[in-house]
C-alpha cells in the first residue's frame, strides 16, 4: 500500500557534491542550502565533518552550518565519522548528525578502515555523546544490495547492522545502494528482511541511478509503504567506483514520481528546479534530471 506522504532527504549539499569533481566556496554552498530550503524539503544534508583531505569537497563544514538560515521543521544533518567530528559538529551547532556503517566487511575495511563491529563499536559511543547532547542521530547502512568489492551482499547482514544502529538510537535507518546496482525486486525482498526487525517507518531508502534502476526501486519499496527517500537536487554526486556513472537519484525524478502517483512530498518542482539549475551553474555540470531537462526544453502543446 502506497504512503500518502513520502518525505524526501535532499543529500546534494553533502553526498552529491562530496562526489563532484569541483569544491565549491562556503557562500556557495550556503546558497544552495538557501534555495533548497525554499523547495519544501524538510530534511537537507548539509555539510560532514570527515578527512579534508579525504574529502576536501566538505571542507569548511562547519562554517556552512553556522552560516545558514535553518527554517522551522526542517533537519539540517551533517555527516560525522568519530569523535571528532562529533565535537566539531557540536561546536557548529548541529542539532542532528548521521553516521555511517557498511552491510559489507570489505566495503567497510576500504571506507572506515575498520571491520563493520569495530565501526559499530565507535559509533555507539559517538551515538551516546550526541544524545547527551540532544543532537538526534540519523543512521546509513551502505552497500545494502551489492558492494564493489565483494559483490553480494546478504540482506540478513544488512538487518543485522541496521538493527544495532537503531538500537543504539538512531531515529532513522537509511538503507543505501551505494553502487545503485539493485533491481525492484532485491529491493522489496531486503527491505522485507529488514523491516522484520525494524519498524518500517523508521527506515529510508538512499539509490543511486547507476544503472537506472533507482526510481524503479524507489516505486517498488513505496507499495510496501516505505516513507523517506533519500536523493539529491541534479542528480549530484557521481558513483567513485565507476567511474562517469550516474550517482544519487535525482529530486527532481523522485518528486515528479511521487506527485504522479498522487502522494505528497510537500515539494515546489519550481523551485526544486531553480535550487538545480543553480547549483549545476556553480559546477559547471549538466543537469542529470530528466525531469529538469525536460521541463527547462519544453514548448507548448501545440
Ligand atoms: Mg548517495
């Protein structure tokens, strides 16, 4: 059964453009938190706290966060990898943060350099501080249905490391396709895994359009009523392990989906589109919305 309300979680301003070739000024990105903010959304991802020299395209986070004007009901999460992060967050006035395992051993040894217990062990702890902190804690689970390194993933594994985030306090569950190599009916059967131990309710879904499945999916998930989907404006963000693929899916696609099904996402595809066009402008990057490109090209009917 389809939701009435699905709600979206614009990550282009931290996940998109963390992948996109070229860093954008702190103004800039403020900006563009600026516009989203005026799209409807009501959760934005804005900055992460992490390596700058693993991600220097997230450098200058915490000014960002400083920087924006939030509006009321909507969340501003910032990634945030450890302790650090956490504190530096704070510092910035983070009010929610997301943190990040992997459902693959390899995957997490190549991205936390740590197995999937020792990462779990760590944001356990960094859980605990953010809520003595009342900062809410939203939680990824990566390589849900595939991992670039291992191939398959169990969805048992995945239940497994989504089940200890949200026991250890996490709100929400966000179940990625980091590698966007899912079908519809992987899809359903790993949220059905998952969901046998989580509410469905408290889990959202994050695909990537790498091999053009993730609206696909999206719709698949939605008849089983899930209610958050993750995606970002443009389709921002590449896929790092392939390499000129397609990254996140994009707003624009999701919403033009969900109002044509006759859900509501609480979006204004106007501005949702002048959020895109803006920030493609600063990157210097074509849009990866089909919706946008249509919509930008189209005449009347005759
Ligand atoms: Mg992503």
């Amino acid at each position: 059964m389809l939701p009435p309300y699905v709600k979206i979680v614009e990550v282009g301003a931290r996940d998109g453009l963390q992948n996109e070739a070229r860093a954008l000024s702190v103004a800039s990105r403020v900006e563009f938190i600026r516009l989203l903010g005026e799209t409807g959304v009501r959760a934005i991802e804005v900055g992460s706290f992490t390596s700058a020299k693993r991600v220097p395209q997230m450098v200058g986070s915490g000014e960002v966060l400083k920087s924006i004007q939030r509006n009321n009901g909507v969340g501003y999460p910032v990634l945030v990898p450890n302790l650090r992060g956490l504190e530096d967050a704070c510092a910035a006035g983070a009010t929610e943060i997301a943190v990040f395992a992997a459902a693959s051993e390899t995957f997490s040894q190549h991205n936390l350099r740590c197995d999937i217990a020792a990462s779990l062990e760590r944001f356990a702890v960094v859980i605990e501080r953010a809520h003595a902190a009342d900062i809410r804690v939203r939680g990824y689970v990566s390589c849900a249905l595939g991992c670039p390194y291992q191939g398959a993933v169990p969805s048992a594994e995945v239940a497994r490391v989504a089940a200890l985030l949200y026991n250890f306090g996490c709100y929400e569950i966000s179940l990625g396709d980091t590698i966007g190599v899912g079908t519809p009916r992987q899809a359903q059967a790993m949220l059905e895994r998952v969901a046998a131990d989580i509410p469905l309710e408290k889990l959202a879904v994050h695909f990537h359009d790498t091999y053009g499945q993730a609206l696909a999916n999206i719709y698949a998930v939605l008849q089983l009523g899930v209610q958050v989907v993750d995606s970002s404006v443009a389709g921002l963000g590449g896929c790092p392990y392939a390499p000129g693929a397609s990254g996140n899916v994009a707003t624009e696609d999701v919403a033009y989906l969900l109002h044509g099904l006759g859900l509501h996402s609480g979006i204004n595809m106007p501005q949702l589109l002048r959020a895109g066009d803006y920030i493609c402008k600063q990157l210097g990057r074509r849009n990866h919305s089909k919706v946008a490109a249509a919509w930008s090209n189209r005449k009347p009917l005759q």
